[in-house]
C-alpha cells in the first residue's frame, strides 16, 4: 500500500500541517486599544532572537522527560524601552513568534533531550504620548531653600 494513501499517515500530516498553520506566537504584552487624545509617534520593529533551552537534568533521554530552562530571558521591558519610558507607552503589543522552532526541534533529538535551538522572532509596537511632565499642568516649580541668619 503506497505511503501517501495511508490513512494514519495522512492525518499525521494533517495534524502536523495544523500545528504549522496557527504556528507558536505568544503575546507577551497586549493592551486593550486605545485612542489617547496626546498620541505624538508610533514606534514599532521586530528582531530575530535566541529563544534555546536546556534541559534541568541534562543526561540524555532522560532529558526528553525533564523540564527545561531558557538560556535567555526575554523580558518586554527590553524592547518596549526602545520606544520611551513606560510611563509614554500606550497601546503596547509585543509577540514572541516561535513557529521557526518547529523545524529546528532536530537539534532536540539529536542532543537526545538536552538542548533544544530556537530561532525566534520578537515583534513589538506601541503609541509613544507626549510626556506629563512637559505638560504645563504638571510642571513643578522647584523649591528654593532660605537661609535665615539669627
């Protein structure tokens, strides 16, 4: 019986197929939209990253089977900080895309569980609002110190 005709093997493409299709994108900060009346840029960008890991209990096989850490920490601060300080961030999204890690978890196999490499891409945006502090409102006069001489 040819391969391709093969029931089981069909719906193992299938579901293999699937999975690929709505890929891994984590969103990592997503807020709810917004229209702020005080909006001066837009700042947005993407990058490819290190997303690997290792296994807690490297010895092999038994790895397979063992929780794993990253060996870098990807935190959305790092790259919502290109954009302003938080306090001028508004509408922020950043999404961690992980579907390049589909085809690199070979190198899982290979190391018999103990390292897993992971291209990933990071994508982040965010309306940058002019700043409180240069609003006339909030403007604080500094204080002056007097000396008294009695």
């Amino acid at each position: 019986m040819p391969l391709l005709k093969n029931a089981r093997f069909r719906f193992a493409i299938g579901l293999v197929t699937l999975a690929m299709l709505f890929g891994c994108a984590y969103s990592l900060v997503h807020d709810n939209p917004s229209a702020p009346p005080n909006v001066v840029a837009h700042c947005e960008g993407s990058e490819n990253i290190d997303d690997s890991s290792i296994a807690v209990v490297p010895i092999p096989v038994v790895a397979f089977i063992s929780p794993h850490t990253e060996l870098h920490e990807i935190g959305p601060d790092d790259y919502l900080n290109r954009c302003g300080r938080p306090t001028q961030l508004v509408n922020r999204d950043v999404t961690l895309d992980k579907t390049n890690c589909i085809p690199a978890s070979l190198t899982e196999i290979v190391t018999l569980g103990i390292f897993q490499w992971c291209p990933a891409t990071i994508s982040y945006n965010a309306d940058v609002t002019s700043s409180p502090a240069s609003s006339p409102s909030y403007t604080r006069q500094p204080e002056r110190l007097s000396s008294s001489t009695q």
